[in-house]
C-alpha cells in the first residue's frame, strides 16, 4: 500500500519566494497533519485536519503560513513570503479514527 | 499542556547490549503514547504505542516499552541491539483522540551502535 506521499522532497529557493508543500494522505485516512522539525526546536504540530476541516491551527508560527485541504486526498502547506528561518524539514502525517499517525518522508526546505 | 521529556540527547550502546531510552511525559489525564524511529533522511516509523491495558506493550524490531503512571515514564527496552538499530527514537503523547490529534514529541534520543 502507498504511503503518506509529501511533494517535492527538496526544495532550495530564495527568500521571499512562494512556497507550496503538498501531501497525499493515506486513503482512508481521515486525519491530516502538518509537523516542522529544526534542530532547535525539534518536532512540532503546525495544524491539523479531520474531515478536511481545521481543527487546530495554534502551531503555524505567523500569518506568512497557511494550509488547505481541498479534499480527502490532498493538502497543501504554503508560505509566503519564505524566510530563511522556516528552513527545516515538514512532515506530512495521516491517521484513521483514533490509530497511530503514519508520516511522510518529509520535504526539506532551504531558504537562501 | 502537555509535554514530553527524553532526557538522553546522545546513547552509545555495544552490538549486542540492551537499551533502555527514557521518556516522561507530563499530561492532565490518561494519555495515549507512541515510540517512533527515524532513519537518516526519512520519516518517522511507528515502533508501539499504548492506548490502554497492559502496561508492557510490545512492537516491532523486538522493542517493548513499559507504562508507569506512578513515574510518568514510558521507557523504550531491547534486550539486544542490532547495528541497524542506529537512528533518533523519539517519545510522544497525545490526546484523548489517539492519533486522531496532533501528538507532542519529545526532542529525541540518537541511538549510536559501537561494533
């Protein structure tokens, strides 16, 4: 079965840029997270999704970030405009009822 | 709110040593907890989790943890490790929810295996 399926793995641009992070959950799933994993700070929830819905949006760090989840199998993190502080590693996670979040391989972000 | 603490940054075991890495959490009821793995440039693999019942709940790869709620511990074991072993292990808590909310993680122990 595929898995939690994040676009692209690495993505280098220069600050100010647009930025757009996207993740296939599993199918079924009806669950979505985003997480941002730095050295500093380690791994932290950004927001999450059931049904599509927004349910907790207290961890996306500044009005520069926003996400949607047009339907079950889509999610887009976005970023604008990009800093080089948001540099890090986003992961994408996707879970069924109340079973263990299944993660993607992340996207590494570079912002020169 | 809620919060993990793994207290050993950096373990360094022997081919073959058991390991016990170390996870206290701090949460206002009884809170589902998880184990995850992460290799070098991957996500995060779930190794157990315990949402209730036993205490000694076990997972893949041959790991087991234990759930103390006198300690607020949740302590990672493997009798024998293996050099594939070597990765981040990481603690985290949730919600009522399961995994149907967003987890708090620890920051995370680096497992290094000596040959």
């Amino acid at each position: 079965d595929a898995g939690v399926i994040q676009s692209p793995r690495h993505e280098v641009t220069e600050m100010g840029q647009e930025v757009t992070l996207r993740c296939k959950p599993i199918s079924g799933h009806n669950s979505l997270f985003w997480y941002r994993q730095t050295m500093m700070r380690g791994l932290e929830l950004l927001i999450y999704f059931n049904n599509n819905v927004p349910i907790d949006d207290s961890g996306m760090p500044e009005d520069r970030f926003s996400a949607k989840m047009p339907n079950a199998s889509f999610s887009t993190l976005k970023i604008q405009p990009s800093e080089p502080r948001d540099s890090a590693v986003y992961f994408c996670a996707s879970s069924q009822g109340n079973q263990p979040q299944h993660f993607g391989d992340g996207t590494r972000l570079s912002i020169l | 709110a809620q919060s993990v603490t793994q207290p050993d940054i950096h373990i360094t075991v022997s081919e073959g040593a058991s390991l016990e890495l170390r996870c206290n959490y701090s949460y206002g009821a009884t809170p589902y907890l998880f184990w995850y793995v992460q290799s070098p440039g991957q996500g995060l693999q779930l190794l157990l989790k315990y949402f209730s019942g036993d205490t000694l709940v076990q997972g893949i790869k041959g790991f087991e943890a234990e759930f103390k709620r006198s300690q607020s511990s949740f302590n990672l074991r493997k009798p024998s490790v293996h050099w594939s072993d070597a990765a981040e292990y990481f603690c985290a808590v949730g919600a009522a929810g399961g995994g149907a909310d967003g987890l708090t993680f620890g920051k995370g122990t680096h497992l290094i295996i000596q040959p």
